[in-house]
C-alpha cells in the first residue's frame, strides 16, 4: 500500500543523495539541497541549490544508517568505497593522528575532509572515529570479505587508530574524556566528560578492532582495554530503583582505597523524576559520569547501542526495554525517538548552553524528537530472536515489537508528507523543528531500513553484533600456539 513511498525513498536515496567520486559511489550527503523558487522581477525564477551550513557534505555519522541499508540492499561496494575513503582522509598529522574526519565532500577532482575544525562546537567528533571500525567489521561479516580486512589500508588505518585510543593518559579510567558536543549532539548540551554515547561506540570499536587485527598484541590490547570498560560502564553507569536508593544512603567524602562512592555522588543531585520514571522494573544507562555531577538523563542512541553491542546484559535489556515501553508517552510520542529526556530547563540551557539558539528546551538536541534513531531501537530489539528468549524477556519483546511496527507506520504516514524532515520539536514531537533541514538522508534512510528489517529476514538485525569476546580470545590462543609449533 505505501509501497511508492519506499520506492520515491529508495530513488532519493541512490539518485539525489549519492555522491560519486572518480566513478565510484562513496556515501551520501546529510540533506539534499533544494533548489528554491523566487520571484524575481516578477518572474518565478530557480535559485541555486541551498548548501548553506554543511549539510552538503558527507558526515560519517549520518552514513552509518545508509552503510546498514547497502549492506541489506546488496550495494556492499558503496560501503566498501565509503569506508576506503574514510582510511584515506584518516588523519597522519603529529596532533591528531589516527582521528577520521566528521564529514568530507568533493571539490573539482579532490576530496576536502573537516576533521571539526569547521563544524559549528569546533571540535573533533569522536562518535565517526569509533564508528569505522564497528562498520568495517560489519562489512566483512556481511560480505566474508576477510581478505579485504586483512588487506594494509586496514590494518594500517586500526593500528593508528588504536595508537590513539590505547596510549598513556592523565586518567586510569577506561573511559575517553571529550569535550561538549563530541557526538551526534554537536553542539553544547552539557555532554562533556564522558557521555554515554561515546563510551559505547569505544567499546564496540575496540571490540571491532580485536576482531579485525592481524597482530595478537594489539587485538589482546583492545579486547583487555574493552573488557574493562565493559565492566566499568555497568558498574557506574547502570541505574535502577534499587541502585537509586543505595546511591541515596551512601556516605560520601571518602578517601583512600576502599570507596564506596568513588564518585562523590550526593543524594541531592538525584532528580526525582527519576522515581516515576524508572518504576519497578525500569532500568537503563545514565548520560554521563562526573565527580559529584553525574548526569541523570535518558540518551536514546547511547543505550540502544549499549543493548546491540551486549555492554549491558540480556537482564539489563530486558529492563531498559520495560522502561521505554512505560515511558513511551515521553519518548515515542507523536514521532520516535526523542533524542534525550527530560531536556535541559531554561536555566540550565541559559548556564550550561550559553544559550545555544537551536537548543532550547524540547527543540533539537535538547530532547527534540529525531526519526533516525528508531532503526537504532528495531536493531536492538529484534536481533533477539524470540523463540530463543526466557519467559521475562519475551514479555516486553512482544510489546516492544508492537512498539516499533506502530511508530514505522507513524514515520511512513508523516515523513514523506512532510517532506523528509531532520527532526521534530515539542514535548510530543508532534511539529516539524523549527530549525529542521527537509530531504535528510538519514531520515529517508532510516525509513528504508526499517521496512527492510521488519519485512525481511529476522537475521537482518544481527548486522551490528560484535564478535564475543570469548570467540576473539579462541583466536588469540590458537595464533599463539600456532607459532609456537
Ligand atoms: C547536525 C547534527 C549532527 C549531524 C549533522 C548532519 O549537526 O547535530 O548529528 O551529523 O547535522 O546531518
């Protein structure tokens, strides 16, 4: 029935927001510019495509939805020619080596890369550095293209990358600190330290990385580093009812060895919406951990990933899918997903934003509803398969499925109608945003991806699994033996 919309998708996708290079398709543009219509003595007249901002160039980020839609397409060569250019812009200089650039497009016959040095915060984003690795590997297993990961511009590009992440630093912890708007969210929204989203990606680039070196140290490295940090983000990230309310009676101050509050958390920087919020059986991971200034907000990306790269247990996801089905007033609304809840009030978005004029409370980033990131949940959920699951879990994955099949039918009645909008604004998501960009690839794409996962192949949702650690240390011992013999 709405089998038109998903073929005008397909052609916007391939047609308009395909960019070729030396005759080879190599990603997409993050909005497809307009051309606009004016009267100009009083004519109607065409006025060049609208590339303001940089919405005109291929983000890494935004191509991770696009790379996922080619690998279920069969384009699996576009996804090849992206990341090979991602390894040709990854960056050699003294300072920065190893980082990959936020976004790049093509000028005449030569590719200019923006390693954030033009992006509006200014700074690098991390979140496309950790994504190569996570889609290289989903590449290879999709393909069985193992000889290509094994290939020099592979190796070459992980080994920089992990020189990057595994040198010594002024910190013990796992974590990578960053500075706001390191992310998706890329402009202030008090994200700095060690934001969630951030986190999860190391984990599933290090894990990535493990799986697709050829050298045993430096895989043993990234999987020691990684199960580290696996450990570390349950312990201090992880928020339930029950770890409220041990929060709430632990002493703080402490010094020395033996902590119990290593943080410094005080009961009085726990919100208490917290307590509607979570319920009996909710849980899920927590924005960010800072000495005394943890951040209590729901980030929807970061904990969808959390759940498909197995950083939380099947326990654990099975909670944070109970507590998005009890808040899903908040979080589906009229348009899944808000970006993150609840949004920074005025006063925080005055102080802590300095005002950001995008970002104001339920607009944008600053709890803004955006289409793309319903994919991210389907992934998550259905990639369990439920003939496989206990009786708890198949309780909410039920639900859940319901849950995403009514806002796919949403996205289907509202985005092409509207034109294919970058995000939502309100506290029901129910307008267009203010500020939105019309013909955003990643919410054309996310569409497509979605019918392709709930139409297709329920395997079609295993495309993001990470290789278990316990398989990667197999590896590991037989390598060893193997040249021992
Ligand atoms: C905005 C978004 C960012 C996205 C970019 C291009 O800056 O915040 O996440 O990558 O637009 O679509």
């Amino acid at each position: 029935m709405h089998e038109h919309h998903l073929e005008a998708a397909r052609d916007l996708l391939y047609k308009k927001a395909m960019v070729a290079f030396e005759g080879r398709s190599i990603g997409t543009v993050a909005a497809i510019p307009q051309v606009k219509h004016m009267y100009v003595e009083g004519h109607l007249q065409a006025i060049k495509p609208d590339c303001d901002l940089n919405y005109n160039e291929i983000f890494i980020r935004d191509n991770v939805p696009v790379a996922l839609y080619c690998l279920l397409d069969g384009e699996t060569d576009i996804v090849r020619n992206f990341l090979e250019i991602c390894l040709q812009l990854q960056s050699q200089d003294i300072r920065t080596a190893g980082i990959f650039p936020t976004s790049f497009f093509v000028d005449q016959h030569r590719l200019v890369a923006d390693y954030g040095q033009r992006a509006i915060g200014r700074v690098v984003s991390i979140d496309a550095t950790l994504w190569v690795p996570i889609l290289a590997l989903a590449y290879v297993r999709k393909t069985g293209d193992w000889e290509w990961g094994r290939g020099a511009g592979v190796q070459e590009g992980l080994q920089r990358l992990l020189g990057l992440i595994l040198q010594p630093s002024f910190r013990e912890d796992p974590t990578l600190y960053v500075p706001d708007g390191a992310f998706m969210i890329d402009r202030p929204l008090d994200v700095w330290g060690s934001p969630l989203e951030v986190q999860v990606l190391l984990y599933g680039a290090l894990m990535a990385c493990s799986a697709l070196l050829e050298a045993v140290h430096l895989s043993e490295a990234a999987l020691q580093r990684a199960c580290n940090l696996r450990r570390y983000i349950r312990k201090h990230y992880w928020l339930n009812s029950r770890i409220v309310q041990t929060l709430r009676r632990r002493p703080t101050e402490q010094y020395g060895d033996v902590v119990v509050n290593e943080y410094n958390i005080r009961t009085e920087t726990i919100p208490h919406w917290l307590q509607t919020w979570l319920g009996e059986d909710g849980g899920f991971l927590i924005g960010n951990i800072r000495t005394g200034r943890p951040d209590f907000r729901f980030f929807t990306l970061g904990n969808c990933l959390a759940a498909i790269f197995d950083v939380i247990s099947l326990a654990q996801q099975r909670s944070l899918f109970s507590l998005i089905l009890k808040n899903h007033g908040d979080l589906v609304a009229e348009m899944p997903m808000r970006i993150c809840h609840p949004p920074l009030d005025e006063n925080d978005w005055q102080n802590k934003t300095g005002f950001d004029p995008k970002n104001r409370p339920w607009c944008y980033h600053n709890a803004g509803h955006w289409p793309c990131l319903l994919a991210y949940l389907t992934i998550a959920v259905l990639r369990h398969h439920p003939k496989f699951l206990d009786m708890r879990y198949s309780q909410v994955y039920l639900p859940m499925q319901e849950l995403i099949r009514h806002g796919y039918l949403q996205q289907l009645k509202k985005l092409p109608a509207q034109k294919w909008p970058e995000y939502f604004d309100g506290p029901t998501g129910v307008w267009m945003g203010q500020e939105s960009r019309i013909y955003q690839t990643w919410t054309i794409v996310g569409l497509l991806l979605l019918n392709q996962l709930l139409a297709g192949d329920p395997k079609h949702s295993n495309l993001l699994d990470l290789i278990p650690m316990a398989s990667i240390k197999n590896r590991h011992l037989m390598r060893t033996r193997e040249t021992l013999l």
